[in-house]
C-alpha cells in the first residue's frame, strides 16, 4: 500500500481535474481522459475525439493532451505536490500518454505561480489591440517554450510575415477545397450546452453546418487570416527537433507554459495552423525560422481588445475512467 493517497481526496482531484480540463484542443475535442490511482494519474488520448480529416496522424490530437498535461502539472505545484510525469511509458500502449505520479513536497513554485492564468486563458481569433508585445514579454514566451524542449521561433522581419501570411492564404484554400475537411469541421459546431465542439448560438447551428458543408469559402477566410497574420502585434512558430509523439507531447507542454506565460504579461493568443496542417506547407512555414526542425502550430499573440466569455468544457466526470 501507498504511504499517501493524495487521489483519494476528492478536493484534490477536483483541484487537478478541474485545470486539465481547461486546456485548449484543436475544434474544442477536448481529447483526454485519465485513470486514478491513490498516488498517481494515467493520462490516456481518447481517440474517439480525433479529426481524421484535420489532424490524420493524431498530431494536434497528442499537443492537445500536452497541454492538458501542462495545466496538470500547475494545478499540482499550486496544490503543493511535485508531479513526476512518465512521457509515453509502455510502448506497447501508444495511447498511454504519461504516468504523472504526485509527491507531497517540493513543488514549483514558477509552476504554481501559473495557476491562476489557467481560467484566464482564451483563443483569441479577433483582432488585437494595437499595442505591441514588449521586449521582456517575448523572451518570457521564448523561455517558457525552451523550458519544455520546443522552440517559439519568432517571425519578426516583414518578409517573414508577409510570407508565413501568405502560406496561411493558402492553407485555407487548400483546406476549404476539401469537401470532407468541411464536413469533419461542420460535425464539431455544436450548441453551447453540449460542452465540447465550436460553440454557437442553438439556433444558429443548422444554418451555419450547412453553409460550411456546401460552401468552398476558401478565398473569403484566406483574406481575413492573411489580414490577421499580417497584423499580428507577434507571430511566431513553435517547433520541435523531431516529430513523434514524444515531440508532440513536448510540443503541446510547451504551448500552454507559453500562453499561461502570456496572460501572465496581458496577452492571448490564436493559431494560424493551416500551412502546418497542410503537409505541402509545413516545410516552407519551418523555413521561415531560418532553423531545421518541424513546425507544430503558427501562433498569433497581442493584447486583447475585449473580454471573452470562455469555451465550453464537459463535466469533470465524463474524463474519468472507472477502473
Ligand atoms: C493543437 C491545437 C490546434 C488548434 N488549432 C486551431 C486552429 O487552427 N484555429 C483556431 O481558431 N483554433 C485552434 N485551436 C484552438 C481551439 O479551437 C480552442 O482551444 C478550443 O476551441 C477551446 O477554446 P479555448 O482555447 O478558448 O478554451 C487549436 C488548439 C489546439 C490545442
């Protein structure tokens, strides 16, 4: 028997479910799940969730459950506990994405200091403040993504942004020309009260799934990404050195310690991910960090304009596997 089971008291476990949960994942899948233990956590993919169409090697699926595991980690500093995460222990078991099992001392205190930026966190998809992203703020990012084995290449000369806009463009037609990719995205439009998926008014989802299904509207939202692209106070891709899972895992710890980071210096963010989504595009957009190594998301980051109510999330309960 365990000497400690931190997991068997419930405001623990809600303390630690409860910021996993609020991890941002592609088309608000909300792709996790996790089994309990007395001491410990198994963070599982529920594959179940994947975008075959968007995502077809679970890629964003496994950055989705990094950050999830990222949030975990904060929640368990800020409850006092150091979390020692196993990446990927039985190879034999590819959804098994980390064992994080919890001691009762020595927690990080730079992690615990994260906590409460969990809750504050939006994807931002509108337009900024025009206020720029200052010098120290941008190291922070930079560091916070170092940190968890990823790199955040900042695009800072014009050419760069004008080309990584460009391949945004682009990404969009290629993807809206795909019949099957809008179909997969119309499927994730739910009403709000559902709890995961692209929320929106009950009453406007049949309309909107429709026109998304029948309409190729590659051109008119490849113009306003690419405005967005252009006029992003930072844009910036995050990449890794390879690209396994293990990779993708770094990758998704690596993007929430960047955007807890960033509401901790006034900022949101969004993502420009087409030209990494299409596989066509992906080695160009790497270029543009002048660095070999494999793109995972294009980020756009700046000031909010306005206050944003948050996504959806289902119940606590419904991640938890009953042994
Ligand atoms: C790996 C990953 C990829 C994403 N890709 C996009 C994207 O291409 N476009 C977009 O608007 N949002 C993207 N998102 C944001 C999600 O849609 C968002 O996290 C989700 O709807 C929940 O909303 P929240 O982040 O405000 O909590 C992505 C998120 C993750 C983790």
């Amino acid at each position: 028997m365990p000497a400690h089971t931190m997991l068997e008291d419930r405001t623990t476990v809600e303390a630690l479910l409860g910021a996993l949960i609020h991890a941002p994942s592609s088309h608000n899948t909300q792709p996790w799940l996790v089994r309990l233990y007395p001491d410990a956590l198994d963070l599982i993919a529920d594959r179940t969730r994947a975008l075959p169409v968007n995502d077809p090697d679970d890629r964003e699926l496994a950055i989705s459950c990094g950050a999830a595991l990222l949030n975990l980690r904060v929640a368990a500093a800020a409850a006092g506990y150091v979390a020692d995460v196993r990446a990927l222990p039985d190879a034999a078991d590819a959804d098994l994405l980390a064992r994080v099992a919890l001691q009762p001392s020595g927690a990080e205190q730079a992690d615990a200091a994260l906590r409460a930026a969990i809750a504050a966190r939006r994807t931002y998809r509108q337009r900024f403040a025009p206020d720029a992203v200052e010098p120290a703020a941008v190291q922070a990012l930079v560091d916070a993504a170092r940190r968890e084995g990823a790199t955040l290449g900042v695009l800072d000369t014009p050419d760069a942004r004008l080309r990584a806009a460009e391949l945004v463009a682009e990404g969009d037609a290629a993807q809206w020309a795909n019949p099957s990719w809008r179909r997969e995205l119309a499927a994730w439009m739910h009403p709000r009260r559902e709890g995961d998926g692209l929320s929106m008014p009950t009453l406007a989802v049949p309309l909107a799934q429709a026109v998304v299904r029948t309409f190729d509207m590659g051109h008119g939202v490849g113009a306003k990404d690419r405005q967005l692209a252009d006029e992003s106070p930072l844009l910036a891709v995050l990449w890794t050195d390879g690209d396994a899972p293990a990779d993708w895992l770094a990758a998704g710890q690596a993007l929430q310690r960047v955007l807890l980071t960033g509401v901790r210096h006034g900022l949101q963010a969004s993502y420009l991910n087409q030209p990494v989504q299409v596989a066509a595009l992906r080695p160009k957009l790497q270029q543009l960090t002048g660095r070999p190594g494999y793109a995972q998301l294009l980020l756009r980051l700046g000031v909010p304009a306005q206050e944003l109510p948050p996504a959806p999330r289902r119940p606590m309960a419904d991640i938890v596997i009953a042994e």
